[in-house]
C-alpha cells in the first residue's frame, strides 16, 4: 500500500507532520486490519464446498 501527497507549501508541510501519528497509530492499522479481513474472506481455502 502506498499513499502519494504532493505538497502545497508550508502548511500542508506542517499539516501532515502535525498528523502523521494519527494516520500511522490509528488509521493505517485499522485500514490494513480490514483490508485483511476482507482478504481471508476471500481466500481459496475458505471456499471449500
């Protein structure tokens, strides 16, 4: 997973330093935790008939 920002300035600078703990202690785990779940649902081995 990857996430691109283009900075604006110094404002978006002092922005994304200002929330970066949040998006790596908060958001990210939680996206990558779905993301996982989503993807064992998924998986071959959970399909068996």
């Amino acid at each position: 997973m990857a996430v691109y920002i283009k900075s604006r300035g110094r404002w978006s600078d002092a922005y994304m330093a200002l929330i970066a703990p949040f998006r790596h202690r908060v958001v990210y785990p939680a996206l990558l935790g779905r993301i996982g779940r989503l993807w064992a649902k998924r998986s071959p081995t959970s399909r068996r008939r």
